[in-house]
C-alpha cells in the first residue's frame, strides 16, 4: 500500500513533491515542496551528471515574498547578493540550526548547495556511504506593504522545551515542544502552539508546524491544536505515517486542504509513529501575481522585477564553484542596491 511505497521510497531516497499552490485558495502559502535525495559516493552517474547538473540550487533571484527552508536531514551552504554566508542543516555538525527564514523582500539572489561531504551518521568509517538529504521549502506570499523590504537571511536554531514551559523561547528559534506523555513532539516555525509562540518576525499571519508522532506512542496517539480564527487557510502535509482527521484516513505524502470555519483540530497517528506539516494563515485579500521566482502583486510588477535582475540590481550573478573568496569578490565589484 502506500505505507509501504513510501517507506521504500524513503530509504532508497529519490524524492521531489511540489504543491504548486492556487494562491488565490491557498494564501498566504504559494508553494510547498518536499525534497528527498540520496547522494552515494560509489555512485558513477553522479560524478558525471554533476558536470551539468550542481547539486543543489545555484544563484538565482526573487522578490516579493518569504522562502522558508526546513532541513530534516543533510544540510545547505548558503551564499547571496548582500554578502551573507550560512551553513545550516539537521546534522550534528549544523548544531541545531536547522530552519533558513529568507525574506526576499525587494531583491535577493542566493545559492543553496547540498552539504554531500560528510557520509550519513551510520555510514561514518565506511568506504562507501551515502549522504542523505531531505528538507521542506515553503514560499510564504507577503503582503503589498512589505514586498519591497531589505532583503534578509536568519537562521533558526532548534530549541526543546516540555509543554509546562512558562518562558519564552530565545530570539532566532524554533521552540520544540514535547509533550508529556512523549507521544508528540511540535516543532512551530512560525505562529503559535499552545501558549507557545514562534519568535520569528513575519508581516504575514501564519503558522508553520511540524508534528512528529513518535514510534513508541500509545496507539492511536492524539495531537491537538486551536487554528486563529483569522486563519481560512488550513493545509495539511503527511510526510510518514497515516493519520486520521475526522474519521478520514490519510496515508503519507498526500496533501489535505482543511474547510474553513473550525477552530480546533485534531489528528491521530494511526500506526504509531507519523509526522505531520501544518501551514495554516489569513489570507492576504490583495491581488496576486507569480511568475518562475518572483511573486508580487500585478503582472506589470512582475516584469519590472525581471527588468530589474536584468539591469543588476539585485546584484549579478556567480558560478557555484567560486570559492568564497572570489564569490566575495564578485558580491563587492556587483553590488545589489538592496
């Protein structure tokens, strides 16, 4: 069945599922995808189809809008047109900054590489290894007032906390909470959860939360969560498992688009262990324009972002081989102007 598919799916590793969003429907979310990739340093074809095909995403633009990327496992080496350098993931290595918030605002170019040098942990001192990758990218519209903002990059650090917690969560993270049972574990990247609200500074009303039902939870183990009122858009993303809504099941790496008008929701993991994305927000009642990378409001905007990369004004941009010395060069000799 599908369970099964996708666990062969997952552990031979080979995995690109877009949501290319109706942004009309769906806002303020315009994209979800789910990467899954296994990189073998045995592989042949790899060191060939690298020649043409780097791995990973080299430089290119946007505007207008928020790219959120959450590493589940391997990681990324960011560099863009303002200059900033980053290095973030799942693995010990990344200690714990596993979350790029990246606000394009008026214009940004970035590249993100997969971080392929280090072998998966259970393949460390083996001759041949794998270097396994997975992560979600997120592309959250923002509204009219603020799609011409400094662009920007933060990264987010995990921080665990049980649910009878009272404080805050640190500035730059993304508070996991534990439940006391143990049966979950609620990652909020942005909004809130039970009292606990995600520190990251977003002009969009939304919410991005992941919810992982561990292996050795009670069976059926229970999650429950109060969307905002304000939040009409509700869209659910099983990524393991089979869960169960309102006597519906959902087997994994299908896509749930919720009703409108209730507040609480709650899921069950039907086979013990299950992990679940929710991207919840207001909608932004703005019109909407979206072309390849850049999302603004009319069509006319949409062609002067392209006429603005085109003129260099997000900077110009650079091989991924560069070194960082000579991409640092290149971001100083073509500066961006925002």
């Amino acid at each position: 069945g599908p369970e099964v598919a996708a666990q062969w799916e997952d552990n031979i590793g080979g995995r690109v599922c877009p949501n290319f969003f109706e942004p009309t429907v769906t806002a303020p979310f315009v994209l979800l995808v789910h990467h899954r990739h296994a990189f073998m340093n045995w592989d042949p074809v790899r060191y060939i189809q690298r020649t043409f095909f780097p791995e990973g995403f080299p430089s290119h633009p946007h505007r207008g809008f928020i790219t959120v990327t959450y590493i589940l496992k391997g990681g990324f080496f960011h560099r863009d047109s303002v200059g900033i350098k980053q290095s973030y993931g799942a693995e010990k290595r990344h200690e714990g900054k596993h979350v790029q918030w990246l606000t394009a605002g008026a214009g940004i170019q970035h590249e993100e590489m997969w971080d392929v040098s280090v072998p998966d942990e259970k393949d460390e001192g083996s001759f041949l290894w794998t270097s396994s990758q997975e992560l979600y990218q997120i592309w959250l519209n923002l509204p009219a007032a603020s799609k011409m903002s400094t662009p920007d990059a933060q990264i987010l650090e995990a921080y665990s906390m049980d649910s009878s917690a009272s404080s805050s969560p640190p500035d730059n993270t993304t508070p996991i909470i534990t439940s006391e049972d143990g049966s979950t574990i609620t990652t909020v990247i942005a909004g809130e959860h039970h009292g606990v609200r995600a520190p990251v500074e977003c002009p969009t009303n939304a919410s991005i939360i992941r919810v992982q039902f561990t292996p050795n939870a009670k069976d059926p183990s229970t999650w429950t969560h109060t969307l905002p009122p304000t939040h009409e858009t509700a869209i659910l993303y099983i990524r393991q498992g089979s869960v169960q809504i309102d006597n519906q099941r959902i087997p994994p790496h299908h896509t749930v688009y919720l009703t409108p008008g209730g507040e609480q929701l709650t899921i069950q993991a039907l086979e013990g262990e299950a992990d679940v994305l929710l991207l919840s927000g207001e909608p932004l009642r703005e019109p909407i324009a979206s072309q390849g990378s850049m999302v603004m409001n009319t069509q006319e905007e949409i062609q002067k972002a392209y006429m603005d990369y085109q003129r260099g004004f997000m900077g110009m941009p650079w091989d991924h081989a560069l070194s960082d010395d000579e991409w640092r060069e290149h971001v100083k000799q073509n500066p961006s102007r925002y």
